[in-house]
C-alpha cells in the first residue's frame, strides 16, 4: 500500500494582522521647536540682535516644551518624577562646576571674594544644587588670546535657566493640580505676578527677588505647556487661541514700546513685556502644533542636526556662552595679521565667522561634556548621538 503523496502547498494558516499605523506624534514638532530656540539663543548671545527674541521667544519656547514632558511623565507618582528630572539636569551642571569653579580658583578667586570665609562656602553649594544663583569670580585674569577675563561671568550666565527649571520642577505637581481645577486661573497666574512684580508693592531680597521675577515671566509658558499635554487648549473652539494670542503678544510690545525698547532695552531687561509677548507667541505655536508622522521634505536633511541638538540640549545650552567667549577672542587675534587688517578688515569685523567658530567649539563640549546627559538618564554614553546607527 502506497502512502499518499503529500501536498504541494501548505494550508492557509490564520491571517496575519494588517500592520498597525504609525502613531502620530508631535514630538518632531517639537524637537524641531527646541533646536530653533537653541540655535537663536546662541545667535542672540553672539550678537545681540534686540529684535531676535521677538522673531523667537526662545526661552519661552524651551519651559513650554518643558513643562509639557513635565505634565506627560505626572502620569507616575510625584516624587518619583521629580526625582527623575533633577537627576536629569544635575550632573551636566556639576560638570561645568568643578571644571569652572576649579579654572576661577586656580586665577586667584577664593574664600575672601564675598568678604566672608563663610559665605563663600555655603553659597558654593549653590553649584550643587541650583536654588539660587552660584557665586562666581568677578577680577581673574583669564588666558590671554585664548579666554577673556570675562569667562567666569559667561559661565555662570546661563545657569539662571536651570535655577527657574529647577524650581518649576518643584512646583509642577502643585501646578498640575491646581490646573486640572481651575485651569484658566491657574494659567494666568504667572502673568498676574508678573503686573505685581512690576507695580512693585512688595520688595524681597535679591535672591528671591530673581527666582521670582523669572517665575512671573516664564511661568505661564510652563504651565501654558501643560495646559497642552492636559488638552486645556483642545476644549477651546478652534478660533479662540488665533484670537486671543496676538492680543497678549501685541499687549508685550506696547508695554515693551512705553518701557524702552527702542532706547537700546531689549525683552529681556523688561520681564513683562517678555512674559506677554512669549505668552502670546508660545500659545500660537502650540495651537499649530502639526502631527507628524515623519519629518516634512524640505525638514528631512536637517534630522541628524535636530536630534543631536535635542540629546544634548543641557550640554550646548551650559557651555554656549564660553564657547562665544572663546570663539570671539580667538578671532580678535587675527587683527595681529597686517594682510587681513589693511585688505579685508570687512571679515574681521564680521560676526558669521566668530558664529561659525562658536558651533565648532560647541561641537567639541558635545563631544568632551555630552556623555554627562547619557549618564544623567542612565543611558549607555554615546559620543555623538545624531540618531545615526
């Protein structure tokens, strides 16, 4: 008896499932919010141009994106997520500390410089942990053709942004709940201190003064960040935000018009007009908020840029102002040449090539500093995480 001959095919098993959609998703958005608002801050810091943080209120941008991961990962217990983002934020800053407060105290900066041993000490631990401003030497003698004896100032000038980040991290359970109560008091909160702060009716000590004043001015974009992740924004009709916004971002350059503005202050020096015109600004670009299910054509060569600037944003954001510094005094030596003095002093005079020399060194703090980010997040180091594999 001869066995059945077997079958040429094999039955048809269950059907696979179709592949599920992509997710959409607005983090592209708003990765590519975060690079623009870094690129900006370095220009701004680079030139000075007063009409930059009105084409983009960077930093307004930068605690609204903040705050909406903030109100993302409040999905877990509080303490642990607080936990989680000091962590984050703090050894990048302890690595810009012992390299700086080591460079200051090697030129001379010690306990004398506050006029009390004691003080010195104790306001060093500021470095540690940013509650308020780390002190910081005033009369070094920097590096001659290489660094300014300014560099210590430059150092120490961007860390007020992670003293306010700190303290909004802290807060930001507190503003979670009173936000999901009463959302619109809530929100504009920020904005009715920022008035207060300006009329003047209580007066504080610097410090506090300080974490206050950046509190008034870029609160209500923090909280306006969560408002979006807690879909505050979505309950309204589609034409209220393009109402309301210009009227906030126009209240800001009339008060900063009747402040000064055009006398040579800019934004930064007048925190309300800052704190409405970024307001105004932040509240349009959240209201757009495209999703992106990939990078749009004309957005696709300029991924790798974008996620490097986006992994390590602490890192470029901490040693900018150095890099500026640097780049700037290392330009200058070229007036010492006779053929680019007497021929192209034109170039010399230029800011796009001390621009161009500020992104090379901040590419080199990427590459010596970066690692500090990965270890921060417990994540394997990696030297130049531009999403390239």
């Amino acid at each position: 008896m001869t066995a059945p001959p077997l079958p040429t095919t094999l039955p048809p098993g269950p059907a696979a499932p179709p592949p599920a959609p992509e997710k959409p998703s607005r983090d592209r958005y708003f990765d590519l919010l975060r690079a623009l608002a870094l690129f900006r801050v370095v220009l701004y810091h680079l030139t000075g141009w007063a009409w930059l943080p009105i084409v983009f209120p960077s930093m307004g941008v930068m605690f609204a994106l903040a705050g909406t991961l903030m109100a993302r990962s409040l999905k877990r217990p509080a303490v642990q997520v607080i936990r989680g983002r000091v962590r984050r934020l703090l050894p990048p800053l302890w690595l810009l500390g012992a390299i700086g407060v080591t460079g200051m105290v090697a030129q001379g900066w010690g306990p004398d410089a506050e006029g009390h041993p004691g003080w010195w000490w104790q306001h060093l631990l500021y470095w540690v942990l940013p509650l308020s401003d780390p002190p910081y030497a005033y009369d070094v003698a920097g590096i001659d053709g290489f660094l300014g004896a300014s560099w210590p100032e430059e150092l120490a000038g961007p860390l007020w942004y992670i003293r306010a980040y700190l303290w909004f991290v802290l807060f930001s359970p507190l503003i979670l709940r009173g936000l999901r109560r009463l959302p619109w008091p809530t929100l504009l909160a920020p904005l009715a201190l920022a008035v207060v702060m300006r009329l003047e009716l209580f007066s504080t000590t610097d410090r506090l003064d300080s974490a206050i004043t950046d509190f008034s001015t870029f609160g209500a974009c923090w909280v306006l960040g969560m408002a979006h992740q807690e879909g505050v924004l979505k309950r309204l009709p589609a034409y209220v935000v393009p109402s309301i916004a210009p009227v906030f971002a126009g209240a800001g350059l009339w008060w900063a018009s009747h402040e000064g503005f055009r006398s040579g202050f800019d934004l930064d020096s007048i925190p309300l007009a800052q704190a409405l015109w970024s307001f105004g600004c932040v509240l349009l670009l959240l209201h757009v908020s495209p999703t992106w299910t990939a990078w749009p054509k004309r957005l696709r060569a300029f991924d790798r840029p974008i996620t490097l600037l986006n992994a390590r944003a602490v890192t470029v954001y901490l040693w900018h102002n150095v890099c500026i510094l640097t780049a700037a005094t290392l330009y200058d030596r070229l007036w010492s040449v006779d053929a680019l003095s007497e021929n192209v002093p034109w170039l010399l005079e230029s800011w796009v090539p001390v621009l161009l020399i500020t992104w090379a060194l901040i590419a080199l703090c990427v590459l010596a500093f970066g690692w500090a980010e990965d270890l921060a997040a417990k994540r394997r180091p990696r030297l130049w995480p531009d999403g390239r594999r």
